[in-house]
C-alpha cells in the first residue's frame, strides 16, 4: 500500500506507447523502484544545475580547483540521472523534464559547507531505506545501480570535507583540492586521478574514466550526436575550444533560444531541454557561421581550382617556400604584430583544418572565404 501510494505521489505514469500485459507492467511489478528512479532522477538533475552554479561561483573567486571539483560533481550527476532515465524508459515509464528552480548561491566556502551539511544529515538513512524499499521488489539492476549512488554519495561528501578543511587551514584563500578530477562513465565515481585497477565503486574497466573539464557536457552530447561524422565533432569540438579560449560577458550574450528550432541545430545543436553554459551559448549563437564555413570548406577541390585559387597559392609558396606555410608566424615576422582581422581569419582557417601550418586546401579556404567575406 505504501508503495502505490508513494508512486502516486510522485507521479509515475506508464508510456502509453508501449503495450504490456497486466502481467508484465512495470508499473505493477516495481511501483516502488520506479518512484525511487524516478525521485532520484529528478534529484540528480537538480543537484547538477546546483554545482554548475557553485562551480561559476568558484570560477568568479578565481578557486579553480574547486571549480573543477563542482564541475565534476555535475558531470557525476549528470551521467546517474542519465542512467536512470535509462532504466525508466527501458521499463516504458515516462521521464518529465525537470523544471528549474532559483539556485541559491553563496560563497564558494558556504556551498562546500552546504554539500557536507546536507549530505552529511540523513544521507545514508535515506538510502538504507530506499533500498530496503526496493529490494521487496527484487529489480536487480535498480538494487545495484542505488547501491553505487549511495557509494558515489558518500564520496562526494568526504571529498567535499576533505577539500573544506584543507581551505580552512589554507585561511579560507586557498585549498589543497586536484586542480582535475576523473569520473566513471557508470557510475559516477569522482576522483582526483584514475585508479589503478577496477573502478572501486561499479568495479568497471578503468578505461571508463574520463577527465571532467567544464567543457565536458559539450564534449559528451558532440560525441553522442549521431548526424554528425567523426571529421564534423572533431570541428564541432575546435570550434568550441577556440570559444572557450576567449572571455565572455553574460550579458553581451544575447541568446533567445529561437536557434533550437532550426534545422541546423538539429545537425551541431547539444540536445534539448538542457541548460547550456555561456560558452555553449555563444557556440550556438555561431552555429550558422560554423556550418557555412565547413560547407566552404568541403567544397575546395585541389583539382578544380578557380585562377584566383591558383594564382593565391603560387604567390604564398614564392614568399614563403613550397609549403606547408606557417602563415601565423611568417605575418608575425613580417609586421611584428598581428591585426584583429588576420587573427580571426587565421583562427577560422585553424579550426577548420585543424592545423596551424596551413596546406594548399587550407590557403584556397583562406583566399575564398576572404574574398566573400569582404566583398
Ligand atoms: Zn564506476
């Protein structure tokens, strides 16, 4: 009784796309690990957007350890809420977008603080009882995957408080934290470098931990997209670092959203009902110039070249010999500083082959894509 009750409370509703026999519906068969997935699903999406917002915070007060530490934390979230919206749709269970909430920001000291209080006061109460809960249900993949949570759980919670004490011996300026941290794709698992053997949490292969940088959600949704080819996430991936290598104010960052309907986005976007970072923003803000200049790109064909094309190339390899042609360092020889205009064209060119000495393709790119910029 308890448990329909609670699963009523929590809202769970059965995909009406999948037909089940009575026999056979979840819903029937696991109320109380469903509501349970579900709970912490919710929970899990919550908590990241929380430490996205510690790990800005941190980023402003220049803690970048510790920045790098909430990041992992979300990116740990993240991969579990992940999962187990998984197991939910692999049951036929609805999973609602979780809605945002005002996130309360304190400083970087009183959000560790906040992370040891509130996992410290009934963590392992609330999971020994979740657990309790479910295994009268016996769904063996749900039993184990909460058992890891809970285990995850704990090891944020003692790494935050190792990471607060050393900042209060450090007098509140500094704290003795990895300045990266590495995550088990599985489970979750945070730690400052990657274990010898097996993930000690999910006892995985070592090989599924993967370095938690503040461009990862990026990284992991451009990998994930299957409309794009190897060649295009490895741009997508460029062109993302080059907008992570710059400084951006939130509010020269005019993003409205009406770029998520575009089919554009459908091919470089980063996923829906998401929230994106000020660089993602200004990645998307960009999709179009990204996707006309690989569009151009691909269209330079070394063996049907305009006169133009060829008189550009032969003129570059009369200056600067028979190539590649390191066009950064030569113009820097030449005029000892470089102008705003050949910066930029020098980066598009970059990203977009991803070379810095540029190749007779990259120089017709080069010579085209000024030409029509220009014009
Ligand atoms: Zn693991």
């Amino acid at each position: 009784m308890k448990k329909t009750i609670l699963a009523v409370l929590l809202g769970v509703s059965v995909c009406s796309s999948v037909p089940v026999s009575a026999l056979d519906d979840p819903l029937s068969k696991y109320p109380g690990t469903i509501a349970v997935l579900r709970l912490l699903h919710e929970k899990g999406i919550q908590s990241s957007r929380t430490y996205l917002a510690f790990a800005r915070q941190a980023h402003s007060e220049k803690k970048f350890n510790i920045e790098s530490f909430f990041v992992a934390l979300a990116a740990s979230e993240i991969i579990r809420a992940e999962t187990l919206a998984g197991m939910l749709k692999e049951m036929g269970i609805d999973v609602p977008e979780v809605k945002e909430e005002d996130v309360r920001v304190s400083t970087t000291k009183s959000n560790l603080k906040l992370i040891t209080n509130i996992e410290s006061a009934d963590l392992d109460k609330r999971f020994s009882w979740m657990l309790d809960e479910i295994k009268k249900e016996g769904h063996a993949v749900a039993i184990a995957y909460i058992s890891h949570i809970w285990k995850v759980k704990v090891q944020h919670r003692d790494l935050a408080k190792e990471i607060l004490s050393s900042m209060e011996s450090f007098f509140g300026i500094g704290a003795k934290a990895p300045d990266e941290f590495f995550i088990c794709q599985r489970c979750g698992s945070t730690l400052g470098e990657i274990p010898d053997l097996t993930c000690p949490i999910c006892q995985g292969p070592t090989s599924d931990y993967e370095k938690a940088s503040a461009k990862w959600q990026f990284y992991s949704y451009v990998d994930n997209n299957g409309l794009l080819t190897d060649a295009e996430k490895a741009y997508a991936r460029r062109v993302f670092d080059q907008i992570y290598s710059q400084v951006y104010e939130e509010q020269n960052v005019r993003f409205d959203g009406s770029i998520l309907n575009s089919p554009l986005y459908q091919k470089w976007g980063l996923g829906y009902g998401r929230d994106f970072s000020l660089e993602e923003k200004v990645y998307l803000l960009q999709i179009e110039q990204t996707d006309r200049i690989w569009q151009e790109y691909g269209k330079v064909d070394l063996n049907r070249l305009e006169q133009a094309d060829t008189d550009f190339v032969k003129e570059m390899h009369d200056k600067y010999g028979a190539g590649p042609v390191d066009l950064r360092s030569q113009k820097l020889k030449e005029e000892g500083t470089l102008s705003e205009d050949s910066q930029a064209i020098l980066d598009i060119v970059e990203t977009v082959s991803g070379r810095s000495v540029f190749e007779d393709k990259d120089l017709v790119f080069l010579r085209r894509w000024v030409a029509a910029t220009t014009n």
